[in-house]
C-alpha cells in the first residue's frame, strides 16, 4: 500500500508540474537565473528528464542550444559563465575529474561515442558469397543431380554427385567468407585505433591529455591550431580562433568563434588558426556530427587503384574462360548427342529414344556442371582477396613498425614512389628541446651568473616568454613540482625561464591583459602578443619565432645591461653567425634510411622552415646533400627563390634541388606540383596545418603522429606514430612487399588458370570428357584462391625489395619476367597432364579411374611445388628464408595433407582411386620437375620493354600502313 500512495503521489505531481509548464510557456517567456530552481527550464527538466546532479539543465536544451545558434537562449543562461555553472564546472580549473564526477556526467549526458551502423555479420559475407553467379549455377547444377541421383540409383548410392558438389561448394564458400569476415574486422579495428585521437582538456585545475572517447560534459577544452573541436560546445575566451566548418557545412570560408557575436563550436570541425579555450555541452549522439554519423554507413572496403586493376585483369581472364567454357559445353553436348561418348563400361551414353530422359538429363547436368566449373576456375576471384589479405597483414604489421595507415591505396601506392619530400624537425633531428645556449644581443649569458641581466630586461624576457606562449605551466599543490605543457619547443622555453629565470606565470597573468594575439602558424613562422600592463595602462608588443626572421624586423637591440643600441650591417651579421650555430641534432639511424631510401632508387629532398645555413648541415650530416652538392648552387635553394623562378625554370632545376630553406607550406605544395609534372610519385612528410593542402595533393601523404595536427593527420595516408624517418623508409619497404607478393600471387594463379583452361578444352575437343571433375576442379580452386593467397600475400620484405628500381605509373602489372615464368611452368604442366590424359593408362598400365586420379593428383602437386617457385620472381633460390615463413610452410603441410585425404579416403566424394606408393612417386616426381624447369627458365633473359608494348607498336604500324595505302589508292 506505501508503494502505491507513492506512485500515486509521483503521478499526481508530475500532472501538476505538466499543467504548470503548460500556463506558463503560454504565458510568457521568463528570464531564467542558472541558481533558480522554480523557472521555465527548471519546469521543462522535470516533465522530460530529471537528473539530481543536474538538476537545472538537460542534455536536450544543450543540445538544442548550440545546434539553434541561440544566443538569446544563451543570455537566458547568464552567458558562458551560467551554462558552466549549472554543469559544475569551474571555467578557469574545469571539472572534477575523479571517477565518481565522470560517472554522473556520463549518467546524465552520455559518452563521446555514437552508434554506428552495425557491421556486416560473418553470415552476410557467407550470403555474399553464394550469391555469386557461378556459385548460384553450380548449386542448381548439385541440386538437380542430387535429386536424380537418388532417384536413379537410391539414397545410399545416389548422392555422391550432387552431395559432392555441395560440400565442395560449402568449402569454398566458408573460406571465402572466414576470410573476408576476418579482414573486415581488421580494417573497423584500425579505423577504430585511427580516430582515437588526445585532447588537451583542464581537470581540477590540472593540464592534461585525455582520448577524445573519454571527452564529457562540462570538460574544459584547450584548443590550438590544427585540432579537431572533439564535442559540440561553447568559446570561453581565446584569440583570433578560425574554424573550418567544412565537414559540417560545406563551406569553405573559415569562420570566426568569439564570445560576442559566435560562441559555439561544433564537433568534428577543425581549428585552422589561433588558440582559445571551450565549454563542453554536448557529447556522442546528442552533437551534430555524432547524429550524422549515426546515420552514415561506414564501408570499410575500400577499393585501392591496384584492387581495381586486378579487377579489371580478373573480368579478361574470366571472360576467356567462359568463351572456353561454352566451347566445351558446345563440344561436349555435340558429342553426346550423336552417341560418341562412352559410358566407364564403354557403352555409348546416348542411344536415341531408348535412353531414359533421367539418363538424359543427368549427363546433361554433368557437362553443364564440368563446364561451370571451368568458369570457376578460370575467373581469378583470388586476385582481390590475395590484395585484401596482404593489405591487411601489411597494415597490421606497419603498426607495429610505428606507421599508422589511413587509407589503404597508400599502402601500394608507397612501393612505386620516386621521390620523398621530407620535414627537418623531428623527422629527421630529434626534436628533443632543451635551452643550452643563451644570448642577449652579443653577449652570451651562462648559467654561471657570470654575465648579469639587468633587471628591465628580465622583465621584459619574463613578459615574452609568459605571456607569448600558447604553453603553460602547472604546479602541484604541495609546490614542490612543477609540469609543463605544450609543444617540445615551448616546453623547452617555459621551463628554462621558470627555473632559470625565476619567472612566475600566475603573477604574469595577474599583472597584465592580453589585448591581441596573432598565432604562431608555418607561413608567418613567429608569433607575437600586444599585452596591456594593469598598474599604468603601459602597452608593449612581444614577437617570437625562427631567429633569422625576427632579426629581419628589428632595427634595434639590446644588452644585458638594458642598453638600446642601432642595429647597423656590421652587428647585424655579427647575430647572423651566432644564429648559424643553432641546429638541432640528427636522429640515430637516420642516416642509415636515408642511404637505404637512396639506394633503392628513391631521391630523399628536404623541406624545411629554417635558414639555409642550417638545413645545408642538417642535409649534409643526414646524407641528403652530398659532398660534390655542397657546392652547387642549385641544390640548395630558399622558398622565395623557388616561388620567383618561371614555371620553365622550376621544370629544369626541379630535379637538381635537393634542399628547400626557409619555405612555406605553399612552396612545398608548389614542389609537390612541379615534382608530379615530371612523372614522379611523390611521397610527402607534414605537421602542420597549413601542409594539408601537399599532403593531399602528393601521392601519398605521410602526417607526423607526434608533432602533427589534426588538419595534416585527416589530410594524410599515412600517420608515422614515432616522427621518424626510419619509420619512413620502412613504410616504402612494405609498400614494396605489398605490390611485389601481389605479382607472386598474380604469377602463380595465371599459371593455374592457363594450364586448366587449355587442358580442359583440348581433352573436351579431342576425347570428348575432361580429365578434372567438378568437385576436383573446384578444391584446385579453393587450393589456389585461397589458400595460395595466404600463402604467397603474407611473405615479409626482404633486403632484395629495396635494390629493385621504383616501379613507375605506367609499369604493367604482369612483368616479361613474371609471363616467362608463368608459360614455362604452364607449357610443362600442359604437356604432362595431356601425355598422362592420351598414354597414362597404356604407358603405366593403369585403369581409367586410377589414370584420372593420377592426373588429377599431378595437377595439384604441380600447383604445390610451383608455390615455391612464385615466392621469387627472380632470384634463382627460391627456397632463401622459406623457414621463416611459418604460414607458407603451414599451408603447404595442409595442402598436402588434405591432397592425400581427397585421393586416399574420399573415393566417393572427389571421384578418385586409391594410389600405390609408386604411382604417389611418379605424380611428385613429375611435379618436382617445376622446381628444375623454374631454375632453367630464369637463365632465359626478357626485355625490358613490355611484351604488349611490341604487340601494340606491330598494330599502330599496320595502321599506320593500311592508311599510307588507302591514302595512295585515293590519290
């Protein structure tokens, strides 16, 4: 009874409250305080949700705010000020932070995370696959021949056909999809890691870096230049913040946040300009981008440029197969109908009116079955898969090997690049910043104390480095330890004037109001701050950034002592060669990948913002100026000189630069440019977020993970995790694997496909059968598609890979190397199986079943052995480091040991005989001789112009002379 006086209770008041809201928003429009508790919204809180630790606001009425724009609602509010007070947040040490805060606020307003549409389920890819045509025609086939066979000879005997079809068709299938459903999971997993991106937010008066997933309501967020907005909220304060809302609106233009007239960001736009900081109020579902996404269905089968030629190649192969395939429907119907087939007692199959139409039609179904199959094997569906799966594999192992892949294409797209454009700092230094060296002026101040600073002039350090600084500095509250934060240089500069110099930051900022900020980006390479002083209103303008540039603006300088002194031309120089000895030092090992790049026939060019004297030695320690270089004029060149030059001047000296100094981000994209005019492909490194305009237009972009924005990471292929130039050359040695265990692959299956087709269709004509049944043909499919994949697209790069020349835009995917190859092993194979097709019974004395089963058992041996032969396009040991690939070697154990099964324990199933121990010797035999035939092949030397190329000069000249001589009969 007290449970239902309280539900009566909550009804009746909930009624009450309802009517109340009603009057009220019918009434009027009542100004609402963020401490009332009896206004408008309060009311509203209570009919749609109530929250007890928010009890002022809702997820919905943010929401709608910030979606709507409105600002009326928001001076309702009480501004910034009142939404961060009805969510508890402090606007200068943000939130709690603790467990328990973050539980209440995911309670209440969710978690920065929405729902996507659910991925493919492993039966979708398991209908996919039997939706294909071919599978379709050869399932009807199974059922028809299921249903006769039992009708003609029984349910215990009748099956075998048609069942063995089935189960053949099943295995095919399910590995199909096994793998397709693996891979796809491999790809959201990566996704996944790819958009898990920090953001720098202030906890309990603390700087720190969270996942932008653990992002909540209430969060106070420090944005900068190049982020991505990681939620839907409001502008706290900040300077010339420009946002690009082009992922939201469409529009290009850069929109202005301030607090006046456009407070609100929105998720998923990036910051392009400026610093400020944010009021989080909507998270996941409830922000604009979180609903759109919701609703957008994230295919994560990206079809790469390699994927779609292989699809290309695979559509010519499929469509010779069936042209074979109808012939040997057309022959074997032909034949059977006018009774010159033989049944195993040697019969004829067809006589007339007096075969039973159950006879009929399960010869028919028989050849329709064999000739089906044809097409199956021939159609090389393989080819994708094989890319798929070394894709992946390549993927997974970049990641470890500190290269994050965004899109697959790049991937292959790395192993045919020419040229790589790199960034100096970080990539190739180390970018480990540390003040070592300190001037004012002239005067070199150590940290001996030996050079006093006058007590104006740490002042005026004090308000540079503070106040100038998009840094910051926390200290605990016990005081004894200090954190800092930022960039590496920043960090660097903050901690030295901090420790060094005394200088107190909360003091700073207490003392002065920053009037204007103009942001440090890589196109004005400085910064500066116009700061009013609170005590006498005295106004001062602080600049910062790369030394030489600073310098160029100054016509003043001043000691240590406070003096004021003209800068003229001969103390001007003087701070040029002090500026000269400042370089940052090379990576470990840098060299080493650069020589390594440099010998697999990529050119290494750097680009970089600093003077030319220090990019000179940069390049020169690193390997990328040569010694002979050094001296060339035309190696080393500044962006503004480069911008000047004519478009004709750029194309010469184009390929002669080895060094670009002192450029901005639209010199490197103007190099980009220049660079792919010429025919290279051309891989770039950026950080910045004025580099995503080369990032994207190079043919591969490669964002540094560390250094590197937002802007330049969403604009790149690539993320190198660790900003080093090793990892650089590492990802264009998998890029190398990638395309070169696709042309293995490619190599190995053509061979297969050549040798199926021809035997199939010459025994068709000749003897009117074909030696390989149905379900033979189609494990030989599964063996080769498959299996063969995994095999051959999961080998790792080798130090072969990088001696190879880059392979060109317009190279052929099948090599003269890879046809020599091929034919050798199909011409051999072709000539073995018709022999053993026409004389196996008569020159080994065997029965006709046991004679098929030989030949059906040489064939896949064959196939074995030439695994190891396609591991090497080249290279004459094909059997070099073989046992360190356990999958290879795995594969090839379950292959034989299924082969052994299919021919010694599933009679009835694959159509076969049981074999002697010399009829198994015989069939190795013969296949072992791919090893040999492959050895000998190599020894052939090829062309390097490509076979078509002659195929395609011998037309254009028959053209060429068919018109000469219809010209001259006009005439």
């Amino acid at each position: 009874m007290k449970r239902w006086r309280l539900a009566v209770t909550a009804i009746y008041c909930s009624r009450a409250f309802s009517h109340l809201y009603k009057h009220v928003t019918a009434t009027n429009k009542k100004k609402v305080s963020p401490a009332s508790s009896y206004g408008r919204l309060d009311i509203i809180n209570v009919v749609e949700e109530s929250v007890p630790c928010f009890s002022n606001i809702s997820h919905s009425t943010l929401a709608s705010l910030v979606k709507q724009k409105g600002l009326d609602d928001l001076v309702d509010f009480g501004g910034v000020k009142g939404i961060a007070s009805a969510l508890k947040t402090d606007i200068k040490y943000g939130i709690r932070g603790d467990p328990e805060d973050l539980s209440r606020r995911h309670e209440a307003f969710g978690t920065n995370k929405y729902h996507r549409p659910p991925e493919k389920s492993f039966f979708q890819f398991v209908w996919q696959a039997l939706t294909d045509f071919t599978i379709v025609i050869l399932l009807a086939c199974a059922a028809l021949s299921l249903g006769f066979g039992m009708k003609e000879d029984g349910p215990r005997e009748g099956w075998y056909d048609g069942g063995s079809i089935f189960v053949a068709v099943f295995l095919v299938v399910a590995v199909s999809a096994v793998s397709d459903f693996r891979q796809s999971r491999q790809f959201v997993k990566l996704s996944k890691v790819s958009s898990d991106i920090l953001i720098d937010v202030m906890r309990n008066g603390r700087p720190q870096q969270v996942s932008i997933f653990e992002i909540v309501v209430g969060d106070v967020v420090c944005l900068k230049t190049g982020d991505q907005v990681p939620a839907d909220g409001l502008f706290i304060d900040g300077h010339s913040l420009q946002i690009d809302e082009s992922s939201m609106t469409g529009e290009s233009d850069h929109i202005e946040v301030n607090l006046a007239q456009n407070p609100f960001l929105f998720s998923g736009t990036k910051v392009v300009d400026g610093f400020g900081r944010m009021l989080v109020t909507s998270v996941g579902i409830n922000t604009i981008w979180g609903e759109m996404m919701s609703t957008i269905s994230h295919d994560s089968h990206e079809q790469t440029p390699l994927q779609a030629r292989l699809n290309q190649l695979a559509s010519s192969i499929g469509k010779v197969g069936l042209a074979v395939a109808f012939l040997v429907l057309v022959v074997l119907l032909a034949r059977y109908f006018t009774g010159n087939t033989e049944d195993e007692n040697g019969n004829k199959e067809f006589n007339g009116s007096r075969t039973k139409a159950d006879d009929v039609v399960n010869s028919v179904l028989g050849i329709i079955a064999d000739a089906v199959t044809i097409v199956v094997v021939a159609i090389p569906e393989g080819l994708p898969l094989a890319v798929t799966l070394t894709l992946a594999y390549s993927m997974k192992r970049m990641m470890a090997d500190q290269a994050m892949v965004r899109k697959l294409s790049a991937c292959e797209t790395m192993g045919s690049a020419t040229i790589i454009c790199t960034d100096k700092t970080g990539t190739l230094t180390l970018n480990q910043m540390k003040v070592t060296k300190f001037w004012i002026g002239q005067e070199f101040v150590d940290d001996r104390g030996s050079s006093p600073i006058a007590a104006e002039v740490l002042e005026l350090l004090h308000q540079g480095v503070g106040l100038n600084t998009t840094g910051s500095v926390y200290k605990s509250p016990s005081g004894s330890e200090l954190e800092f934060f930022g960039s590496p240089t920043e960090k660097a500069i903050l901690s030295w004037a901090v420790i060094e110099l005394n200088m107190d930051m909360e003091e700073l900022k207490q003392s002065f109001s920053i009037l204007y900020v103009s942001a440090f980006n890589s196109t004005k390479k400085r910064s500066g701050v116009l700061i009013r002083r609170k005590s006498d209103n005295r106004v001062s303008l602080h600049w910062k950034g790369a030394a030489e540039m600073i310098l160029a603006v100054c016509s003043y300088y001043c000691d240590a002592c406070g003096n004021i002194k003209a800068l003229d031309d001969i103390e001007r120089k003087k701070i040029e060669q002090i500026i000269q000895g400042i370089k940052d030092p090379c990576r470990p090992g840098v060299k080493k990948a650069v020589e390594d790049c440099q010998y697999a026939g990529v050119i290494v060019k750097m680009i970089t913002g600093d003077n030319v004297f220090t990019a000179r030695a940069i390049a020169t320690e690193c390997g990328i100026l040569g010694p002979d270089q050094d001296t060339d004029s035309g190696a080393v060149v500044e962006g503004q000189e480069f911008r000047n030059y004519t478009p004709e001047e750029r194309m010469v000296k184009i390929d002669r630069i080895c060094v670009m100094a002192r450029s901005s981000p639209f010199d490197k994209l103007l190099m980009v440019q220049c660079l792919k005019q010429r025919g290279h492909v051309v891989a770039v490194t950026g950080d910045g977020t004025n580099d995503a305009l080369a990032l994207k237009e190079a043919d591969i972009g490669l964002s540094m993970g560390i250094q590197g924005t937002e802007v330049a990471k969403e604009s790149s292929d690539i993320v190198i995790l660790d900003d080093n130039f090793g990892s650089v050359a590492t990802v264009l040695k998998w890029g190398r694997c990638v395309y070169d265990n696709i042309q293995k692959f490619i190599q190995f299956q053509l061979t297969v496909n050549v040798a199926a087709l021809v035997i199939n269709f010459v025994a068709a004509v000749s003897a009117g059968e074909v030696p390989l049944t149905a379900v033979q043909l189609l494990w030989v499919n599964l063996i080769m598609d498959t299996l063969g994949a995994l095999a051959l697209a999961t080998e790792k790069p080798t130090r072969e890979l990088m001696e190879k020349p880059p392979v060109g835009r317009s190279s052929p995917l099948i090599t003269n190397i890879m046809w020599r190859n091929l034919l050798a092993q199909a011409f051999y194979q072709i000539a073995i199986l018709l022999t053993l097709q026409f004389k196996g019974e008569s020159i080994f004395g065997l029965s006709r079943n046991v004679n098929d089963t030989m030949i059906f058992n040489t064939f896949v041996l064959c196939q074995v052995f030439n695994e190891f032969n396609a591991r090497k396009l080249e290279k004459k040991n094909v059997f070099e480091g073989v046992h360190r690939n356990k999958l290879f070697m795995g594969i090839i154990g379950i292959t034989v040991v299924l082969q052994v099964l299919m021919v010694e324990f599933l009679k009835k199933f694959a159509d076969t005989e049981r074999l002697s121990w010399w009829q198994w010797g015989v069939c190795v035999g013969f296949a072992a001789m791919s090893w040999p035939i492959g050895l000998l092949s190599k020894c052939i030397p090829v062309p390097d112009r490509p076979f078509f190329s002659y195929l395609k000069a011998t037309a254009r000249n028959f053209k060429s002379m068919c018109f000469v001589t219809l010209n001259n009969l006009v005439v």
